[in-house]
C-alpha cells in the first residue's frame, strides 16, 4: 500500500495567529526547530509563515521606476501596490503582513509521490495536510526524504 501525507507527515504542527508579532514567530521557529508555521483564523488555515518570510534581506523590493516622458511622470511596472506589498512585507510587524495567505495544501489521504510532484511543481518546501478542512499535519521535503529512505 503507498504511503500518504498522514504517514509522513508532522501531526498536530505548532500554529499561529495573524495578530502575532514577527518577533515571536521567529523566536518561535527558533526554539522549536521548525521552519514554517501555518497561520489560522479559529480553525481555518488561512496562511503559512516560513523562515523565509521573517528574514527580510530576502525581502527584494522592486522600487517603482518613473520616466519623464513630455514634461510628464509615468510610473513603470511594477505597479505602486506591489511596491507597498513588497515594503510592507519587509518592515511587517504581524504574521498576517509577512505570511503567504492560501496556501497550496494538501489532503491527508494524497499520496507520497503525489505530494512530491506538487511541491516540485508549486516550489513549496512544505505544506500543510488538512482532513476535510481542518489542519492535522505538515510535510516538509524532508519528511519526504526520510520516507524514501524509510521505504527501502
């Protein structure tokens, strides 16, 4: 029988909330070893925070590029609201300004080799596993990894 996300998976993976500051996630991450927490809202899985997203030199902001053009201003992609969504991810304060809201997911019953495709192909390093819509686990490549090397 092949093995599924809920084989492999972390059961029941620390969570936050939104309104929690950066700080407290990456001390969080820090002391438990862990490299992403999903973010929920009650019960709801609404985002995920990873390392990535708390360490801010790998924020890269596009500044907007103006060209003067006939004694006028026009603004050169990327647009202003990218530039504040960039910004704001670097200087954000709460998990819900840093987080990557609705997450690739998956189900606890998807294959191994499944959820390895999609991860390759979505370029996630881990994903949350929900039974229905409730989260009970996460999987990293590594929990991936050590399957196959559990497998042989």
């Amino acid at each position: 029988m092949e093995r599924t996300a809920r084989d492999i998976m972390t059961a029941d993976p620390r969570t936050v909330v939104r309104e929690l500051p950066v700080t407290d996630a990456a001390r969080l991450m820090a002391e438990n070893r862990i490299g992403a927490l999903p973010v929920l809202d009650g019960t709801k899985l609404v985002g995920i925070v990873t390392e990535g997203d708390l360490i801010m030199q790998e924020v890269k902001i596009e500044f907007p590029t103006y060209i003067h053009l006939l004694d006028g201003f026009i603004m050169y992609p990327p647009s202003t609201a990218k530039f504040e969504s960039e910004l704001k991810k670097a200087v954000g304060a709460t998990v819900g300004d840093v987080m990557t809201g609705n997450p690739v997911t998956v189900q606890a019953d998807t294959t191994v080799a499944d959820l390895a495709t999609l991860m390759v192909d979505r370029e996630v390093s881990r994903v949350p596993v929900l039974d229905g819509d409730k989260l009970v686990g996460i999987v990293s490549k590594s929990d991936i990894v050590r399957s196959l090397v559990a497998g042989e």
